[in-house]
C-alpha cells in the first residue's frame, strides 16, 4: 500500500513491552514518590541526594527509571502520532525528532547519573 | 403522537452539501422502529429520501446510521431507546464517503474484511463426518460469528476517524472468528495480515465500537484475545 | 446500456445462488447478481436449523426424514426430489461443516441436533408403522443458523474468488427464442442500464413474502424472480400453497422461530389453555406450521384469542418455563425480538405471536437438477435454471416443514450449479436479440416521467392487505372472486404510479416501484392458484372445500399470464414410496 516510517517488524513486542514498562513504572514512581515527596523536607538536600547517589543500587533504580520512563513515554507518544495518516516526511521527521531527543535525554540521564 | 426526525440529506446530483432537514411524523407507541418512522418519511412525504434497509429486525445489517450521535440500526432502535421529545438527529454513519442521504459507500469496510481472509482454509484431507470441536470450543466462535457486518463499529472507532486505513474492529473481529476456530490452519496469514502499521496496533481498547454494536459482541475482548496470540507468537 | 458477457449469470446471493455459485469450475465466468449485498440476503435471517437425518443424538434415517416430509407436504411433494434431497441432506451438511461452518456441538463433538415441528420417528425403531413421536433432526447453531450458514457460503465464494455484482436489481430476463440468452439489470448505484450475455441464468430469487400485510420476509422478499418468469410466458406452480408460520411477533411479523417450541415452548390461547392437545394429540405444539396457524385462528375465531391494541388478535407463545441456560444459549435472538420489539420479557412472560406470511412452496417449475420447464410434460427451458425459494422442484409440496428450506437451498443450488457446470461446456451463447433490454428502459422511463397520481406506498399497502383479508389462512371462492378483479384494478392503477425521484443515483423511489409490479404480478398466480384449487390441502385452506379431494387434487397447478385470464394447466405428482394418507399427527 503505502511505506511506513519505524520498525517493519511485528507490533507486539513494542505493545507487551508498553505495558510491561507501565507496570514498571508503577512500582518506580511508587518508590520514586516516597524518597522525593512523600516528606517534604527530606531527600531534596544536595547531600542526601550525594549519599543516595553513590549506592550503586540507586544508580540502577536511576537508570531503570530513566530508561523505562523515557522508552514508554517516547514510544506512547510515537503510538498516537502513528495513529494519524502522515506524508512520509512528515512522519520521518517526527520518528527522528523522538528517536533523537530520546537518545539525547537518555545520554544526559545517563551522564549525570554516573558522574556520581 | 407527533414526532421530529431531523434528517442529514445530502443528493450529489443537486447540492454541493449536506444539509439537515426536519420532517414531523406520526408514531403510534414509543415501540414504534425508527426504520418505520424512515418508511413513512419515504412512503407519505418525500420518496427521494434514500436509505438501506431489509430484514427490519436486526439481522442483515443493511441499515446503520447515526440516530441522535449514536450508531445504530435504524430497525432496532424504538422510540423509546431515544429522546423523542426534542427532534431525533438521523445522519448516516460518520468517516466514510456518504453516496446519498444515508447511504455511505461500505467498499473499503468490505475491503478490510476481506483482508482477514475471512474464510476458513484446512488442507488437510477432511473426514468423512463433520469435524469433530468440543461445544466449549464452538462456542468460542459464537459471538464473533454473530457480526452482520453493519459498519457501526468500526465507523465509531477514533482510530479509524484519524487514519482511514486502520483496519477497523469489524474486520479484526472476523479474523479472531477464524483464529480462534480449532478446524482453521490459516491463524498465522490472518495473523500477519493485522499484525501491520494500520492493523491491530492502532487499537487503544477505546470501547467505543463495544458501545454501537447492536448485535452486542463485546469487540474489544476479542481484539485483546488477538493481541494476546499475536504476543505469544512473537515473543 | 453496458453489455457483459459471461458463461454464468446467477441472480440472487442467497443460500442457493452462492451454494450454486460454487459448483462453477475455474476457466469459466461467472457472476452472481443481487440487489443486495450478499450477507444481506434473507437467508441470513433462518433461525430454527437445517434438517439431515445425522443421528447425531438419536437414532434417524433419511427415509424417516423423507415420509415426514412427504407427510408435511400433504402428498403434494414429488417423492423423486423429497428422496434425493433426505439422502443428500446427510452428505450436504457434513459439507457445510467442512466449509467452516460453525455448529452447535454435542458433548462428543458432533453437530448438536433438535426437535422441530413435524420431524417424527418410529417410536420403536424396527416398527416402522409405529406411533411416531418427535426426533433431533435440525441441526443449528444457536438460532442463528440461517446467517451462519450465509456467511459460511458467502465466505467460501471469496475463498473462490467469485465475482459479485452487488446492488445490482435484475428487471427481466432475456429469452431467445424458447432458450434464455442473460438478464436485464439495474446499476443502482448509476441507475445504468446493464445487459448480461450469458449461456446460462440461475434465478435464486427468494421468495415474495411482501405480498401479504404481515410477514416475516424481508422488505427485499418482492417475488422478483417469479414476475421474471411469469412476464416471459413461463409458468408458475402451486403459487396458491403460501405458508403461514404459527408464531410471528404480533404486529409486527417478526420470526419466532418453532426451535422455541422444539425447545419445550408451548401455545395458550385467553383461557390459559394449552390448545395444541386438541388440534395434534400426539405432537401437539409441534404439529406442522399449516396445522397450528389455523389452529390459531380458529381459537381467534372462537373467540379464545387476545385482542391487541391495533385491532388484530393474537395468542401466547409461553417459553417462561423453561431453564434460562435453554433461553440464552439456544434461544438468544428470539428471546431479544421480543424484549426489543414489544417490551416483553420472555423469562416471565408469555410473547404475543400471530400467523405471519413466511414462505413461497409454489415457486418456478423445476426438474431434480434445477432446470426450469414450460409445461406439464417438463420440457426445459435451455440455458435457464432455478434454485431455492424461487423454485419449485417440488420438494415441499403443499406445506414445508421446518429445516427443509435451507436443506434446499444447498442440495438443490448445488445440482443446479453441477447441471450449470455440466451444460456451459457444451453450449454456445444464444443470440441476444437486438431489443433485450427495451422492456426494462421503457418501464423505467415510463416511471421516471409518469406525473399519474397513485403513490409506491399506498397503493402496495392496499395490495398487502387485501391479500391478507382475502387469500390468507383460510380462503374461500367468494373473497377470491373478489380478489381477481381487486387484482386487475390493481394493476390497472399501477400504470399510474409516479415517483418523486428523478434522480440517477441510489434511486431508491424508482426500485421499490419496480418492486410493486413484480409483487402484483406475483400475487396473480397465487389468487388464481387458490381460486381453482377447489379443496383444502396442506397450507391452502378452503372454507368452501375443507376436505383434500386426493381424485380431482393429487396435482400441481401451473398457471401461465395471458393477456386477460391466466391460463391454468396441471401436472401430475411424483408418487414412488408412499401413498397418500390421512394426515394426521
Ligand atoms: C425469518 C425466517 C426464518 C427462517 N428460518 C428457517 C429455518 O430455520 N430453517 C429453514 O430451513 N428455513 C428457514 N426459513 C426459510 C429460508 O430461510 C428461506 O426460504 C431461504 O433462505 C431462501 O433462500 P434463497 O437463497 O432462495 O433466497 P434469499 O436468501 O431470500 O436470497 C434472495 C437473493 O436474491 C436476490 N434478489 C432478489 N431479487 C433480485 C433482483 N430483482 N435482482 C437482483 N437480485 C435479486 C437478493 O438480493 C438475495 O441475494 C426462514 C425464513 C425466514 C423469513
Ligand atoms: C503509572 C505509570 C504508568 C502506567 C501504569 C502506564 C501504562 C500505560 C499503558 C498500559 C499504556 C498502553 C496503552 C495502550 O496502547 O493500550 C500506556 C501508553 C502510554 N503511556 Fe503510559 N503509563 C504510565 C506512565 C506514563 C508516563 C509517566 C508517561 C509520560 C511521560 C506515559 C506516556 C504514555 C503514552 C504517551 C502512551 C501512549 C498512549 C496510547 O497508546 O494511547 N505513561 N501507558
Ligand atoms: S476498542 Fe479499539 S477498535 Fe474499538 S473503538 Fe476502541 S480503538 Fe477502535
Ligand atoms: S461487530 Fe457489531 S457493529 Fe461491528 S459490523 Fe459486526 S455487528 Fe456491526
Ligand atoms: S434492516 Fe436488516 S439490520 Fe436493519
């Protein structure tokens, strides 16, 4: 019919995977919630977020959030748009703005996570 | 009493648009079908409006249209399932090409249909009695069989008012019938032939297609059963 | 005008033109007509089963299956057809499955099978002469056999790759000399004239249900196919055998399928009483439908029946005592026609049913391969073929019982399409005369330019409802009389018809006119059917002659339009294995 911009491939890994990081994400913005917000007064200190920061089990609860987050809100967003009939350039720039700025957030996440 | 259609016409020969246009009929109980009230539209006052219909009872699926914002067949719905106190908006069925006043040209809904291979295909050499299925299994196919293929699902479905190629409910339904029917040995061609950019995937479990089915097949359910196939074959 | 040619042209996506549809062997053309498209067909809506003698839940054999027919269609049937089609029932059935078709099961797997009016065993097997008590003959799947069965078919054609022409409306055939050249056809899309060339022509029309006030037959059921033939010098036969099935929805005609009383429903009339046991000892509300209709109007008559608000009687179909497992899952649509459309709740009480026109015995003449014949010696008409409930093989004589029609349909539009398949081989195109379609253009032009002063709709209400009054369940010479010249005024006020739509697209207005002469030309021969059928026999009950008369009326009637009178000429009934007897369950 007509050429598509993403993946040729099946679209149910990217559906279990959608569901699989919301579920995920349940869990970490749970966790996230109680070490942020749920007392107002700690883990906003530079200090405590130093401590957190140097425990390589936060390191990862870091990493997997940035990741998971940014996987399923970039890709949910790509789902709406690809619910809409596009030119092919016009889709093509969309794909690449998220695939970049994904790319680009996740490389700073990263960064700053690790430079701890 | 007196009741109020309010009738979205639309004749290509004659107008560049669509226009509403209110006729005030007689109905004889609030059981009374909005197809007959259609009938006497046609048959006392205006015999230009044009509309599909047959069976009259819900059973062929010539006649969904719009009634008040809502899918429906015009056979099935009675007086009373409206508000027929204020005029009854009767337009014909949203996103697809109308022909005239209700008529909307169903050719790419067929073709979507067809897509699903919506027929049954076993190579192998067939017994000489029926195929034996457990009831339980048969009746698996029950619901997905009962479509009469009336477009008021998929006609109600975003998914399809944003991208016209999606699939559509209807035709997604058709391929679970055969998917999930223990004779068939096609599952993996219908499979692939949703498993595309504008096929299942375009499916956000929005139940608007649940709500306008009159024949009342829960569509989601049966599109998430695909899903769920179609992940345990890919993964 | 825009001429096709193709080795086939069926008319009609029905059950019988789709099963035929199939039987057409790859490397020739063929098309199949309908003004409808193809899963809209009425045989979607066929609720109750298709009867085989499976034995699938007790003991059954096609001879059973071939007396109780022979039986329901009060000696009338030819026995020759009725024997082929119980023996082919078993293999047709297990073919549908096989399509995909998806049944209701037994606990082992097999098509599950159940009662249905006049379908009868031995009640001691090895004693053929014994008391005959219900069998599990029709096998369904939930009620809604009829559509899955059109949808399989339909599917199957796809899978074939048939070519469809839908919303075309055909207005006449073509003949050449004495064979058929094609058909005349209606874009109704365009209002474009079609002229289709064929070597061969099904007609699978349906049937004409709209000819009667209330009916259970779709607004499409005009009788097309029979005005066809009757237009074209060809005869119809036993028009005057009209079934009224028993239990439509008061009012409204609507279906309630006899399964309701397979399933255990019964008939009350105003005293509460269960009426059947004195009308059918034995098989009581499951007698055949000619019995119980005039059983009903009988208790109407006598005054046992319900007075509705819009004048018309009715009784009570009493399903509440039944398990509601039985209601919804074997009866789901029927038990919702009757909460959707008159507000009853099916579970606590009773629904209120009327006799409802449902079915055409009578239909165009046919040999066992669906070849149409011209007269009482059965000489074909080459190139011309009919199946299903346009056609009268005569398989269901003067009454049908449950579950045979669709049975029907598929082993006879499948012989059709083998004969079909057989002929094209060997036959040439006949010469398709200059003026074919003039007919149609005429009638057509005399409609859109007509400025008389008769409306579609009036003048077809009239129509149907004289024809309910006077050539209903019970008939007599005096209404008949009255109802020929009724008939001819009729059509004499046709010609005055005028339509608002001048338009070329989907003009509705201009087919449903069309429809309106095809349903008088249809109503003719049923008039005059019923007028010389000087006895009661099966379905046509004449108060004047309530006895069969077995000496004068053990024949088919075949009655040909002229220009005044039809002519009325007689054919004899095939007899082979039974010989006429009472009829009594
Ligand atoms: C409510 C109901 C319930 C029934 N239940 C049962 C049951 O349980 N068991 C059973 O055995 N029988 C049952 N019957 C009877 C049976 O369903 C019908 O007799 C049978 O389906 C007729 O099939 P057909 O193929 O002959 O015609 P139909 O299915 O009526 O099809 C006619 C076809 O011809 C086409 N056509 C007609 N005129 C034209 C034209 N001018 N131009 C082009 N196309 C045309 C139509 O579009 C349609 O495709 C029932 C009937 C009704 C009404
Ligand atoms: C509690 C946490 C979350 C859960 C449980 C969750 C769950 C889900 C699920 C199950 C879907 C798939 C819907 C479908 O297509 O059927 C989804 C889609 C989506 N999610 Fe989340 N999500 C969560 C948080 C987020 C966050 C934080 C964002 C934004 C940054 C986000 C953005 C999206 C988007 C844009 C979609 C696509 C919408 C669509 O397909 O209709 N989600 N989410
Ligand atoms: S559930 Fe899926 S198919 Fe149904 S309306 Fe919603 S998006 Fe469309
Ligand atoms: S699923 Fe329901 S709404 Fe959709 S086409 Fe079938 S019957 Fe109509
Ligand atoms: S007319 Fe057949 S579904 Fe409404």
């Amino acid at each position: 019919m007509y050429k598509h911009t993403g993946s040729r491939g099946s679209g149910a890994p990217g559906w279990v995977l959608q569901r699989i990081t919301g579920l995920l994400l349940v869990i970490v913005v749970i966790g996230h919630y109680f070490v942020m917000h749920a007392d107002p007064a700690s883990g906003h200190t530079y200090a405590a977020v130093l401590e957190r920061m140097h425990h390589p089990l936060w390191k990862m609860f870091d990493l997997t959030f940035i990741t998971v987050g940014l996987w399923h809100g970039l890709n949910g967003t790509w789902g709406i748009f690809r619910d809409y009939k596009m030119k092919p350039a016009v889709s093509l720039t969309i794909y690449g703005v998220i695939i970049l700025s994904g790319i680009a957030f996740w490389v700073l996440g990263v960064n700053t996570i690790l430079s701890f | 009493m007196k009741v109020t259609l309010r009738i979205q016409r639309y004749n290509p020969e004659r107008d560049s648009e669509p226009y509403y246009q209110e006729f005030i009929v007689e109905a004889g109980d609030e059981k009374e079908r909005i197809l007959d009230l259609l009938h006497q539209v046609k048959w006392k006052f205006d015999g230009t409006l044009t509309f599909r219909r047959s069976c009259a009872h819900g059973v062929c699926g010539s006649d969904g249209i719009r009634i008040n914002g809502r899918n429906r067949l015009a056979c099935s719905t009675l007086l009373r399932d409206v508000n027929y106190r204020k005029p009854i908006v009767i337009e014909p069925l949203p996103s697809i090409p109308i022909i005239k006043d209700l008529i909307v040209d169903m050719s790419d809904f067929y073709r979507k249909y067809e897509a699903v291979k919506p027929y049954m295909v076993n190579n192998s050499p067939p017994p000489e009695h029926e195929r034996y299925q457990s009831n339980d299994d048969a009746e698996k196919l029950f619901e997905s069989a009962k479509c009469i293929l009336c477009a008021c699902c998929t006609t109600s479905c975003p998914s399809s008012w944003s991208d016209d190629n999606y699939i559509g409910p209807a035709a997604l339904l058709k391929a679970y019938r055969f998917v999930f029917d223990t004779r068939d040995e096609a599952a993996d061609e219908r499979l692939d032939a949703v498993d595309t950019p504008d096929g299942i995937w375009r499916c956000h479990t929005i139940f608007n297609c649940v709500e306008a089915c009159p024949k009342e097949i829960n569509l989601t359910w049966h599109i998430s059963q695909l899903k769920k196939r179609l992940t345990e074959r890919e993964m | 005008m825009i001429k096709h040619q193709y080795d086939v042209v069926i008319i009609g996506a029905g059950g019988a033109g789709l099963r035929a549809a199939l039987e057409i062997p790859e490397g020739f053309s063929c098309a199949v007509l309908s003004k409808v498209f193809p899963t809209r067909s009425h045989t979607g809506a066929a609720q109750g089963g298709i009867g085989a003698a499976l034995g699938n839940e007790e003991e059954d054999s096609w001879e059973w299956h071939m007396f109780d027919t022979v039986k329901g269609s009060d000696y009338l049937g030819d026995q020759e057809a009725t024997e082929i089609m119980a023996k082919d029932a078993i293999r047709a059935i297990i073919e549908l499955e096989h399509m995909g078709m998806p049944f209701s099961r037994t606990p082992e797997g097999k098509i599950a099978q159940r009662r249905f009016g006049g379908h009868t065993r031995p009640e001691k097997p090895d004693d053929p002469d014994s008391k005959r008590v219900a069998v599990r003959r029709s096998c369904y799947s939930a009620d809604r056999t009829g559509h899955v069965m059109l949808h399989t078919l339909y599917e199957n054609c796809i899978k074939q790759k048939v070519h469809f022409f839908s919303e075309f409306f055909v207005t006449d055939l073509i003949m050449s000399g004495k064979s058929c050249a094609g058909v005349v056809a209606m874009d109704v899309a365009t209002s474009e004239v079609h002229v289709f060339h064929a070597k061969a022509v099904m007609l699978a029309t349906g049937g004409y249900g709209r000819v009667f006030r209330i009916t259970s037959n779709a607004h499409v059921g005009t009788g097309d196919g029979f005005s066809f033939v009757y237009n074209n010098g060809l005869p119809l036969q036993d028009m005057e055998f009209v079934q009224f099935h028993p239990t439509g929805l008061w009012k409204l005609g609507i279906l309630i399928s006899e399964a309701a009383r397979g399933e255990g429903g019964i008939l009350l009339n105003n005293k509460g009483e269960r009426f059947m046991e004195r009308y059918a000892p034995t098989v009581k509300d499951l007698a055949p439908r000619d019995m119980v209709s005039r059983a009903i109007i009988t208790e109407i008559r006598e005054g046992r029946g319900f007075k509705g608000s819009d004048g018309t009687f009715y009784v009570h179909l009493d399903v509440s005592h039944l398990p509601k497992e039985v209601l919804n899952d074997k009866l789901p649509e029927i038990t919702g026609f009757a909460r959707t459309y008159l507000g009853v709740e099916p579970t606590r009480e009773p629904i209120p049913v009327q006799p409802t026109a449902h079915y055409a015995m009578g239909g165009i003449p046919t040999t066992v391969d669906a070849e149409v014949t011209r007269d009482k010696k059965n000489t074909k008409v080459p190139g011309l073929y009919a199946a299903g409930e346009a056609a009268c093989v005569s398989v269901h004589g003067a009454n049908r019982l449950g579950t045979n029609s669709l049975l029907d349909l598929i082993v006879f539009g499948r012989r059709g399409g083998k004969a079909i398949a057989k002929f094209i081989k060997g036959a040439e195109f006949a010469l398709l005369p200059e003026d074919a379609a003039d007919r149609t253009l005429e009638r057509i032009d005399h409609l859109m330019n007509s400025k008389g002063k008769e409306k579609v709709g009036p003048l077809r209400t009239e129509l149907q409802e004289r024809m309910m009054e006077k050539v209903g369940v019970f008939r007599n010479k005096k209404d008949l009389t009255e109802m020929t010249s009724e008939i001819k005024s009729l059509r004499e006020r046709y010609r005055e018809v005028s339509i608002d739509d001048k338009g070329k697209i989907f003009n509705t207005d201009l087919v449903e006119a069309i429809e309106l002469g095809n349903l008088i030309d249809t109503a003719e021969p049923i008039i005059y059917g019923a007028l010389v059928r000087e006895e009661s026999r099966g379905a046509h009950s004449r108060e004047d002659f309530p006895k069969r008369d077995d000496k004068k009326w053990l024949k088919h009637t075949l009655v040909y339009k002229t220009d005044g009178k039809p002519k009325v000429d007689y054919k004899p009934v095939s007899i082979t294995r039974f010989q006429p007897k009472e009829r009594k369950y």
